[in-house]
C-alpha cells in the first residue's frame, strides 16, 4: 500500500492540479461552466491516454529510438518552460476567439515530458510481473482528484480576467519557467554523472 501511496504522491507533485487550474482557467474564460467541464473531461482523458501509453510503454519506446531518460527530462524542460514565456506574456485582454482557445498548453503542462519521465521511472521501479500496475493506478488517482480541484476552482464568473489571476497567471508563469530549468539541469547533472562513473 506504501508504494502506492508513493506513486501516487510522485505523480501529484508532476502534475499539478493547482498549477494546471491556472492554466486551464486562463484558456477557459468566458467560457460556460457546462463548456468547461466538457472540455476538462476530454482534456484529462487525453493527458490519461498519453500518461498510460508512457506507463505501458514509455521505456521500451525511447530504448528502441535510442533516447535516454535524461534527454527527454531535458526537452520536458523545455517545454516547460515554452509555456511559463506564453503565461509571462500573457495580454491581460479576454479574447472570445475559439481558435486562440486551444487546450494544448494545459495537456503539455499536465502531460510533460517530465510527468512522462516520472511515470516511466515508477513504471520501470514499480512494475508487479512486468506490469506497471503502481504507475496506472496512481495516474488513475491522480487523474481524479485533479479533475474535482480543477472543476471546483472553475465555477464562477469569469467573462473578464480578475485582478488575482492578471497577478497569479505570470506568477505561475514564472514558476512553471522554474521547473523547467529545474528538469533541464537535473537531466544534464544526472546525463553527466553518467560519464563521469
């Protein structure tokens, strides 16, 4: 039960539904609540989809392309750090554009290459019989909870950007921008380490 439990903490942390309401509630305003939630349904089914295929899959697929678990942690950092710029820079003005509504910067955060990195590694450090039951289950639980937090902090009136998120979208920015640098330097230092055995 520990290692669940542990899983599933690991797995929270990468995701981060907090960050990710940020996120999903910036692309969403102006937005109907039943919009939302039918959206944020089929968003985290998508970030399910890839988390799993990632679990079932994830180690034997970036061995048979030859790319080791530090590069990709590496690109996952930059990748998030190419959505902490778009936040930072965010206009403050609401755009009722379908097109500019476009839910891949909340899948990229919440479905990363470093939640894809951390998932193969509980996979491949957790497997029961070659079967990353741990992984699933704590996506599973993880997938869950953040649909409940994200849907709650979704309610309300939101046609017009409020004062607390034109201060906290580049705040999160900022932070998101963060732990992209924390994945890259950790890819590099442990990508080093490597060659320094």
């Amino acid at each position: 039960m520990e290692i669940y439990f542990q899983g599933i903490l690991t797995i929270f942390s990468l995701v981060n539904p907090v960050i990710c309401s940020q996120i999903f509630g910036s692309i969403e305003r102006g937005r109907s609540y039943q919009h939302k939630l039918k959206d944020l349904t089929e968003s985290i089914l998508t970030i399910g989809f890839i988390l799993a295929i990632s679990a079932l899959l994830g180690s034997k697929l970036l061995h048979l392309l030859g790319i080791s678990l530090n590069a990709f942690q590496v690109a996952g950092g930059l990748v998030l750090m190419s959505i902490g710029f778009r936040m930072l820079n965010k206009k403050t003005e609401n755009s009722t554009d379908e097109k500019e509504k476009n839910l891949m910067p909340f899948i990229l955060f919440a479905a990363s290459p470093g939640t894809i990195t951390g998932v193969i590694t509980l996979a491949i450090s957790q497997s029961e019989d070659h079967f990353p039951s741990v992984a699933l289950i704590s996506i599973l639980c993880v997938l869950i909870v953040s649909w409940i937090i994200i849907a709650l902090l979704s309610k309300g009136d939101n046609t017009k950007p409020s004062k607390t998120s034109q201060i906290t979208t580049p705040f999160m920015g900022l932070i998101i921008i963060a732990m992209g640098i924390q994945f890259i330097l950790e890819g590099i230092l442990q990508f080093s380490e490597y060659f320094n055995v």
